[in-house]
C-alpha cells in the first residue's frame, strides 16, 4: 500500500530547520567543550525558577498536566505587559507559536514575505502549510523594512516575518522604525514580530504594544534571556480577535506543567534578567575585542551571540566545521552573501576560552594556506 | 480590518476538548481535594526518572534545548519494543501526535471514522485540518470494530481511530479481536490504535508489533503509567514510511530537554511500571467494593479509572456537578448512552476516600429525592 499522505506533505522534501549539537556529537563520538551555535543562554536559569520547579517535582509538576488556559501565567505576562489576558497565548515555544499562525491564517498558494537568511524555522513553517514564500535581500546586514513593506505589497502577503533584533545577524532596528513599518503595512497584510532576543537590546528598540492594532503579533520567549530553551515556552501578544483564531486549533495541553511553574517563578524573580543582561553584554565584549585582536570586522549585536565577518562563505564554512571537529558547536547563517559572517554565540568565560583558542588557532591555519 | 483567518478556522467553533481543573477551581475559589478526572497517575513518576529530572535541572537541562531527533530515547524504545529507531516517532504526547497525524493524513472533507464518545482530543484534530468525522456507536460499552471497519468502508475512511483499553469506558479487547480489525482493514484506510493505557491492562489486550504494516499506527505515553502527563512526552511506532511523513512536518524543538531525561530514567527504572500497575489494580478493586456497596453496577477496567453506572445522564450530570462542586474534580463521557456513567479515576488512599464518602452522600441526597 502506498501511503497517501496529503498532496502537501508528499511534495514536501524531508528537512529539518536545524541539525542538533547532539546528532554532531554523536557523529563525532565526542562532546561539545563549548555550546554556542544555538544561541542559548550559557548563564542558566533563575533561582527562584529551579527551586519551583524541583519543588514542582517533588509535588505533582509531573503527573497532572498544565493549566491548558496558562492562566497565572497569562496573568503575570498581561500585568507585566500592560495589556489583557485574552490578548496572549502561551505555547511550547515561540517555533510552535509560528506554526500555529500560519495554520491558522494561510490557505496553500498564499504569500508570504520574510528576508532571504531568516530564521530558517518559520520557513519551515509556511512550507509545512504550504504557503508561498517570498523573501528580500537583507541590505547592510540589517532586515530591510522597504523591502519587506515593498514585498509584502507586490505580492499581496497575508504575513510578513520580521525579527528585531534579528537572528541570525544580531542587528537591530530602533522601535521608530518598526513602528513605521507597523503603520505602512498594506491592508490585510498581518507583521508577524518576532522579539525573541528584546531582552538582551539597548532600550529603545521595542516599539509600544498596541493590541488594538490587528496587524501585529509579537512572538515572545522564556527560552533566550530567561534560560528556559529546553522548557518549550513562549507567548503572543496581540489583539484577542488574533488570539481567539489560535485558541481555536491549538493543542490546549500542549504546555509542560514544570515550565508553568518556572515561567512563572522566573517572572518574580526581579533581579534575574537585568543580570543575564550584563553577562551577556560582557561575553559579546570579549567577543568583540576576540574579533578586534584578530583584525575581523563584527556587527554590533543586539543579542546574544556576535557575526563576525570571515570575508567569504566557503572561509565560513570551512572554518565551521573545523570547529565542530574541535569540540566547538557554532552555527552561521545558511545563505549568502549572510554566509561571510560566522555567528558566535555568548558563551561561559570557559566556553568562550575554548572558543577563542580553537578560532584563533584555526583562523591562522586558514591564513597561512596558499591562495 | 477583518482579520483573514483560513476558511477552515473562520468556520470552526471555539472549542475546547476538556476544561482544565484549574478553570473549575477558579471559578470555585478552592482547591480540588480529590483530582480524579484527568486520568492522571496518583502515583508520581519514578524516583529515578524525579532524580535525573531535578539533576538536569541543575546542570544545563534548562537552557539547552533538548535534542531534535528525541536519539536516546528512540533508541531506548527501539530495544523495549523490538523495532527500529526510524520506526518511532517523539512528541510532545499522545495530543500532538494525533494532531501531527491528521495533518499529515488528511485534506479537507476527507473521511475519518471513530466512536461515537471516543477521545475528544481526536475529534478536535479531525475538526482542526478539514477532515469528516462519521462516528459509530459504542456497542455494550466496547467500542465496536465490526461497526468501526464497516463505517470505514462505506465512507473509504483514511483513518480509523481505536483507544484500547478504551477511554472512557475503561473497557478492552483481546488482541486477536484487534489482529483481526487490522488485518481486515479496508485498503487505504490506516488504524490510529491509540494504547495510552497499554501498561495497565492484563496480559494479551496487545497485538504483536508489525511495522512491516503500514495500515497501523501505535500510540504511546509517558502519561498515565510512567506519571508524566505534565511533561508532555509521548511516541508512535509505525512503518518507517509513515514516521518519515510526521517528520516532515513536525516541530523538531518540541519535545521538553527535562522530558526526555526524565523518559530515559523511567524506562531504566525496571521496578516502577509493575509497582505502579499493582497499585492501580489495588485502586481499582477500592472502587470495585465501593460501588458494590453502594449497589451500582460498573465496567471491569482495563486502565486507571472505573466507569461506574448511575442509570441516566442526567442523574450522572447532576451528581458529577455536585461532586465537583464539593471538591472532587471527576469527570463522565460526553454522550448518551455512554453518559450513563461516571468515570471514576484510581487515586491515592486520601483521595479515593474522600471521592468515597463525598459520593456516597450525595448518592444518597439524589436518590432520596422525589421522582
């Protein structure tokens, strides 16, 4: 028997947006002395967020399911963000956030407008569901909101994707330049935001949460800045009528009980995030002086993890995976001319040791090669 | 603006497929003393797998994102059920996994068949990606396969949905009845056997394994058994062709880091399922006696609840309102004639004896009452 899956899914190739730290290591048959390709957080979690949840394990954390309303949660995050409650949804992250919105919002053949060297993941997405992507040119490493306003309007998107900060590049636009954006969409045309790094930016780059606004979602995180990736939780804000349209197919248990409780516990725990902030300013420093000693250019970044420019995709690539091979997990973006930087990732004062000798060292091996 | 939804979710109703306790104990202002409604274990997860979840907590469990390809686990499920790793599929439980399913197998309109009062997380689904939805009757509280493979036929079904044990009446089937629905199944039309309640039943409920028979899909849960619901971490075995389909689509970074440690232990901890099934046996037997005593007859189970027969909808409806509102969070099947009964979960000795004397009282102010 043949299976019939969905025309869809059978035109589909099999991919996947990312391949873990752990599949490398198992190929290599050693571990990782220095994690920073996926842009986690190298600074752990709150205190107060661990303790809840070991106490949370001890109790029932574990054998009965979560609040499928999220509702303390959702509570907090209104409280902390100024608006409703009905105007977030909490899920398994922000990937399945992503997911969810194209479900919900584009038919096959729809248009949808992202940069070319995104994150790789909503691609994925509007794959999965079988929209029609449309992605610009990143202009001076930045996202670039004509383009994607010129895009969306050329080709009468349904979604626009924007990060800011973005990932993979770590630059950023200030919020007077996403808040024209929001206000020159074209009509029907909805800006997915994604604001997964906001906490690590300068002030000034989020621009004012406005719910009655139908055109906005913003894509919110407890894996980046709050240490929580491998918690599966993250959040939308954005205007109920939005919100109702999720609530509507989403997997309403979908959220770890444990995770509720360290979302929640992270949230009260007021000097956990202006913290992180300082490490993680302090490691993209070192990374900064790294690049300055080497004599490599870098963007100044707005989260945690640094481009530095190697001049050339194949000296990216090549370098890669001689980190890799080198017991550094490190990522880059997948896409010229995206593909000169190398994406370092904020580590522990040991990973970045480790990171630094091993790039130093290899960088001089790539140089001294003959042309 | 009119936001511009899918057809398909313009046209779905805002459903959910349970209400949370939480929401019950909201609106309450007080706490549940007996949470016997969720099918959820009263027995807690394993002392290794609580262990290794509190280390993994302390070391990097949180902020690093858990490994896409679930390998450990996969592997470790492989040996336990004699198959391949390509053969298992990881998600974030059985909810997810019937949700990725539906979407990979079904476009809209197309016919899926199930029990009428089956699993209503299924039937979200099914509603959620377009399918249609032809349910047949229970037939003397079993679901019913000869109805099941007839409906399948007449309306071509893509898939057949089977919980065995059932959920909810907590009934079974011996495995030569399931062998012989599988093996009389209609061409092109493939067996969600949804086994969430595998490891409570006696001997013989399970058909052997076949992944050469790409008509089956098995599903499987840390939730009831292993105590996990609240970690949302479940699996399917199937012919490798059908896994490679879910993978196409689903959320690679899904499934909870903490989740798959805790997964891992418990399948090391070789005393606990069979500590745990003793238990629930002994749970069972609690409720067996009650309801003798109190002179209601009720269906022998196979899983880690009881449905006990109260004569009439409306009776159950009343008494289940009263108990919730007493605190006992229960909960019955949805429809006649299932709605007959209540469905009494196994709980602790403090719950069941609180349910037991909160339930005979209230049996006897509603029997007392005029006709």
């Amino acid at each position: 028997m043949k299976i019939a899956f969905t025309q869809l899914v059978q035109d589909l190739p099999a991919t996947v947006p990312f391949i873990g730290p752990e599949t490398l290591e198992r190929a290599a048959g050693s571990t990782f002395k220095a994690r920073i390709g996926a842009n986690e957080s190298a600074f752990g979690i709150s205190s107060l967020a661990a303790e809840a949840m070991k106490s949370a394990i001890d109790g029932n954390g574990c054998n009965w399911y979560g609040d499928p309303e999220n509702f303390q949660l959702r509570e907090m995050l209104a409280a902390k963000h100024g608006v409703a409650m009905e105007e977030i949804c909490v899920d398994g992250g922000i990937d399945s956030l992503l997911g969810l919105t194209v479900r919900a919002l584009i038919e096959p053949g729809q248009a949808v407008v992202n940069s070319l060297g995104a994150y790789p993941t909503f691609a994925y997405h509007v794959n999965g569901f079988g929209g029609t992507l449309h992605s610009v040119p990143f202009v001076n490493n930045h996202e670039d909101p004509a383009s994607l306003l010129a895009a969306a309007t050329q080709h009468s998107a349904k979604l626009l994707y924007l990060s800011n900060p973005d990932n993979p590049m770590g630059t950023s636009h200030p919020a007077e330049t996403i808040q024209q954006m929001i206000d020159n969409l074209p009509p029907g045309c909805i800006l997915l935001l994604d604001e997964a790094y906001t906490e690590f930016a300068k002030a000034g780059l989020t621009p004012a949460i406005d719910t009655a606004n139908r055109q906005v979602i913003r894509y919110r995180t407890f894996s980046k800045a709050y240490g929580m990736a491998g918690m599966r939780i993250g959040y939308v804000i954005a205007n109920e009528e939005l919100i109702c349209g999720l609530n509507k197919v989403r997997n309403h248990f979908a959220v770890n009980r444990i995770a509720q409780v360290g979302a929640t516990a992270a949230l009260q725990d007021a000097k956990f995030l202006p913290e992180i902030a300082q490490k993680v300013a302090a490691g993209r420093q070192r990374i900064y002086q790294l690049a300055d000693s080497l004599g490599l250019s870098y963007l100044e970044s707005s989260t945690n993890f640094v481009a530095v420019d190697l001049g050339h995709g194949d000296t990216t690539r090549g370098l890669l995976t001689k980190l890799n091979d080198n017991g550094v997990f490190i990522r880059m973006p997948g896409v010229a001319p995206l593909d000169r930087f190398i994406r370092v990732g904020v580590g522990t004062e040991q990973e970045h040791r480790i990171f630094s000798e091993r790039f130093t060292e290899l960088l001089s091996q790539t140089t001294a090669e003959p042309a």
